[in-house]
C-alpha cells in the first residue's frame, strides 16, 4: 500500500479509475491536459502534478488511460515522455486500446531500460470504471501481473491474465470491440425497421430480449441511450471508428478479409461525417433515422 502511483490521462475512463485507487487509500499522483478533470481529481484527494513527466518521476506504478495510439506513443516515447523519465524498476500499465504493434514496441522499449510494462485495454465503459466492474485484458510478464493483482481488482471486477504478449490484450480488446460495430449497427437497424413498421420499441426491446436477439448492447444502448434520448458518451463514435479501423488492420496483418468488418469502418465513417462522431456510438440509430428521413425526400 505504500507504492506512489501514478496515472496520466484523467478523462471518462481514467478519471473514475483514479478516484476509485483514491478510495482503496492509495496516494496518487495524475496528470491530465484537461485543467478542469485535473481539479476534479484533487478534489477527491489526488495530487495532481505538471506533466506526464512529473508523474513519471514520482512514482513506482504508472497507468495511462489515453485516447488514441497516436497519443499513447507521444506520452511514452517523447523526449519528455514516461519511459525515459521512469524510475528503473517501475511498472507501467497502459489501459488504453492501441494498436497491438504498439504495445509490443512499448514493452521492447521499456525493458530495454530496466522498466516493467502490461497492456491491459478495459471494456465496460464509463460506468464500469466509476462502478469498478471493469474487463480488464492483460497481456504481459506473470510476475508483473502478480504485483498489479491489488490494483486491477480494484479498478476493475473481470480480469484475466492473458498471455506474456504484451499486446494479447489488445488484440483480444480489438475482437470484442468489432463485435460492438456489429451490434451496435444491428441494434439501430432493427429499432428503426421496427418502428417503421409501427412496433413500439419497448414492446420491441421486451420480446426480443428474451429471444435469440437479445445481447448485452442491445440492453446498453436502448436502456441506458436511446429510451433516453440522451447520448451523452458512455463510448463515443469516434472511439468506436478507432477501433474499429485497428481492427481492420489486425486483420489486414493476418490475411483475413472482413467481409461485414471492413463495412463497418465507412460506415461508422459516415455516422460521424453527419455529426454524431461524439455522441455515444448509440447515436447510430439518430443517424439511420436521419437517412431514412432523407431518402423519404
């Protein structure tokens, strides 16, 4: 319980993961570029310091929850990035969902310098991290997982060691989140389809969740979105076409053609072309509606 951590990236996701370590009576040290979360950390006991940098050097564990690949290499591999400004010995823990070559770069590169790193992409959105239900993907050394146990189950409920590849992980990450294209998309479809046909969508949502239809993001977006009508992000679609195109290119790697996948990347392309790339990824069905509308004219 005495370890400094550290955790660089304070926002939907980092931000409750961090306030629950606080909670556990950690010390922890954060960094975000966004003042505003930063405050909102301290203000639930956190310490929050200047720079990436600065966390790097105050503590022993280090996580990162950060939005895209291209982020997560700059905050690792800059010049006044984490790896280099790491104590020698201090663990890394990158929750992030990156590109699997990158994961493997990161832990070629840390070891290199006496550091420890895991790949350990969540899935259960903004609420699994502020109710700490997390899935949590580790890929990386077995000792290296022991020492994160604590952590991991307190920021998380789900959580698997994975393999020694730093990157299994993520590439599991990536599999489950082509599979959120999928239904996300069907979930849409079929509401929109169904109301056409003057099916209520509560009746819609009843039946077919006791039925072979049902799935567990028809149940998030329709409860927790669309029944709503609040599309506040939980998953942004943005994010979602993110993943979605590292998928491809996972799959690009290992010869495998994508026949609905490789669809999935313009569409959700589109959804975010017409204005909903922020909303949460269930604003697909807002966007069929808005095409169903202009093909009626």
């Amino acid at each position: 319980m005495n370890r400094k951590l550290g955790f660089i990236g304070l926002g939907n996701m980092g931000l409750p993961m961090s306030i629950n370590l606080l909670k556990a009576n950690y010390e922890v040290y954060g960094f975000d570029t966004n003042v505003e979360v930063v405050e909102l950390f301290t203000e639930a006991g956190g310490i929050g310091l200047a720079s990436a940098k600065d966390v790097a050097m105050q503590c022993d564990v280090i996580m990162t929850s950060l939005p895209t690949p291209q982020i997560v290499e700059m905050v690792y591999l800059s010049k006044e990035g984490i790896i280099y400004h790491a104590k020698k010995g201090a663990l890394l823990i990158d929750f992030s969902t990156v590109n699997p070559d990158l994961n493997d770069s990161l832990h070629k590169e840390a070891s290199t310098l006496g550091l420890r790193y895991l790949g350990a992409p969540v899935s259960g959105g903004v609420i699994g991290a502020v109710n700490a239900t997390l899935t949590i993907m580790v890929g990386g050394d077995k000792d290296d997982y022991d020492s994160a146990s604590e952590i991991f189950g307190i920021v998380g409920k789900n959580i698997y060691h994975l393999g020694l590849s730093s990157s299994v992980g993520t590439r599991l990450k990536l599999l489950n989140n082509l599979m959120i294209g999928f239904y996300t998309e069907a979930v849409a479809e079929t509401i929109v389809l169904g109301e056409k046909m003057g099916i209520d969508a509560d009746t819609l949502y009843e039946v077919l969740s006791n039925s072979y239809g049902q799935s567990r993001i028809y149940e998030r977006n329709y409860e927790e979105y669309i029944k709503n009508n609040n599309y506040t992000p939980g998953f942004s679609t943005n994010l979602l076409l993110k993943d979605l195109k590292l998928a491809k290119g996972m799959a690009d790697e290992a010869g495998v053609s994508l026949r609905i996948g490789e669809k999935l990347v313009d569409l959700y392309s589109e959804i975010a072309q017409q204005g909903y790339g922020e909303n949460d990824m269930s604003a697909a069905y807002l966007s069929l509606k808005d095409t169903c509308k202009i093909k009626q004219l």
